[in-house]
C-alpha cells in the first residue's frame, strides 16, 4: 500500500490535471475526517491529446458529469453523494478520484473478485464496488473542476467488454439488494 496520508490513481491511457493533487488535499484539508475520497469531472481527450466530445444518442458532451447528468437526471441534485444516488448508477470516473488512504484501509482495499451465490467473477471495473463500499461508512465529496482527461479510443475497456461490465454490475447490485432493502432505498 502506498505511504501517507492520500491515495490516487490513474489508467495509464488517461492524464492527469496538473493541479488536481494540490486542489484535492487542499479540498479535503476543509472537509471533516468522516470523508473518504474526493471525485472530479474530468475532460475527453483523443488520442492525440486534443479536446475531444463524447457522442451519445446523437449529443456531444465535452465533460464527463455533463454526459452522466444527461443520462441520469437526478445528478442535477447538489447532494449527489450519497450511497442513495450511486446505487443507481455510477457516475464517479475513476480518473478523477482522490481518497483518505486510511478509508481505503478500513474496508480492506478493492476487491479483485465479486461473489454472487456460487459464482466468483473476476472484476472489470474494481472502482464502483469500492465507491459503494466506501459510501456506507463514509462521505464523500463532488470537487466541481476537470482534474484528469479520459482518452477516448477503440480500445477503452468500457468500449471493448462493454458487455461483461454490464453483467458484472448486474451482479454487483444483485449483492447490493439485502443492504438496500435493509436501509430503505427499495
């Protein structure tokens, strides 16, 4: 595990911000001890580093919450973070992430595996299982800036296994129905 106090990451394809580590301790500096990580909006870019929009049902988007707000509605709500909202959906990009490393150490870290009744699969995209995880017992925090750039291209994984991502959150949210039931969100 990593040393001090923060922890981030990023996909080697993707860039990050050049102030997003100043501007995320310096966040998280005014925010209590009860928050566990910090996300940003973070910008498309090509493969050539240029600017780039996201084309979805025939509408450009430049950011991605502008694309996830399309999609989702309710992410227009100035209290999105929130256990309630992620359940619907995940709308945090994983490159625009910045968290408490001691969190990350109180829920055991990311899991490689997802476990459904007498199924083990491993996972594509760890980041929404920690995000739902970590919202249980912690709160998080929107930074409302463009801290990291997503590379579209043919190869993303979001792009290329599309499919067993989407079976893989099927499952996910099949193992989050006792917590959601117990807690009023159904």
């Amino acid at each position: 595990m990593a040393k001090g106090k923060y922890f981030t990451y990023i996909q080697s394809d993707d860039v990050m911000h050049k102030d997003k580590i100043y501007l995320s301790v310096e966040t998280f500096k005014k925010l209590s001890e009860d928050y566990s990580f910090i996300f940003s909006d973070v910008f498309f870019i090509d493969e050539e580093d240029n600017l780039a929009y996201y084309i979805s049902e025939g509408k450009k988007f430049d950011t991605w919450i502008k694309l996830m707000r399309y999609h989702y509605p309710w992410l227009n709500s100035k209290d999105i973070c929130h256990y309630r909202f992620l359940i619907r959906g995940n709308f945090i990009p994983a490159m625009g992430n910045f968290f408490r490393k001691r969190w990350l150490e109180k829920v055991n870290g990311w899991n490689e595996f997802l476990y459904y009744k007498d199924k083990k699969l491993k996972f594509i995209n760890e980041d929404y299982p920690m995000w739902l995880k970590l919202s249980k017992v912690s709160k998080f925090y929107f930074l409302d800036n463009q801290l990291a750039y997503f590379r579209i291209h043919k190869k993303n994984t979001s792009t290329t296994r599309a499919k067993d991502s989407n079976i893989e959150v099927l499952y996910l949210l099949l193992n989050e129905y006792g917590y959601c039931k117990e807690n009023g969100y159904i």
